[in-house]
C-alpha cells in the first residue's frame, strides 16, 4: 500500500515549499524589536554553478548565522533593485524555532549584491556573492 507514502510525501513536500507569512502585528512596535534583536555571527553568500562553469544559471544560496533564541526567522524577498541587489526581509516564521540560521536559495537570481532588513531597516549588506563549481 504506497497511498500513506505517497501522501506523507505530497504533505512534506508542501511544508518545504511554503513561503509562510509574518506572524508579528503590523501595528506591534516590540514584535518588530523582539523579532530583530538578533545578534549576526556570520554572513555569507554563494552562487552554486554545479557541475561546472558552463552549467545552467545556479541556486543563489545566502545564509545568515545568528545567535539561536526562541524565535523562527525566514528571509522574505523584496525583489531586485535597478542597482541589481537583492532585497531580503528578514519575518517570523512559524516554524520550530532556535535552529540559528536564516537560509535563502533561489535558482537563476541575477543579484550582484544582497541587503538584509529587518523591521524596515538594514541589517547588513552582502557585497560580494562567491560563485563555487
């Protein structure tokens, strides 16, 4: 009997693919406090060209390392500006918090630098995404 694989599978496959929406109140002035009183450990960001340098356009991969506390944070994009950066909110996520990392993987995103926000202002910048084969 595959059905119970089968769906088990669909259900999985669906968590990981949803976006989720922010959690905190617009009109909340500590969620925004709460949700960004992190403390960045490392930051950094990479263009995944695998196999090679003649293979298709890659996954972006950006990765932020925090300091693990009791909220679930997600990147959240915004686009990319005129000047080709790509702009990432950082929302609360409901999911399993204390995991430590904010992660965003994007296939075929044409940023050249990155800005991460949180509560409408600017975390930190990313001016350089490696490209590794």
């Amino acid at each position: 009997m595959k059905t119970p694989a089968l769906l088990s599978s669909a259900l999985f496959l669906g968590a990981c693919c949803m976006t989720g929406m922010p959690m905190a109140e617009d009109g909340d002035p500590d969620a925004a406090g709460d949700l960004c009183g992190f403390a960045i450990k490392d930051v950094s960001a990479w263009r995944n060209q695998m196999p090679g340098p003649d293979g298709p356009s890659g996954n972006l991969v950006i990765v932020i390392e925090i300091e693990a506390d009791e909220i679930s944070r997600r990147f959240q994009s915004g686009g990319i500006s005129e000047n080709g950066t790509l702009l990432l909110d950082i929302v609360e996520w409901d999911h399993p918090s204390g995991i430590g990392k904010i992660v965003y993987r994007k296939k075929s995103v044409p940023a050249e630098r990155v800005e991460i926000r949180c509560g409408g202002e600017i975390v930190t910048t990313i001016d350089k995404i490696d490209t590794v084969y």
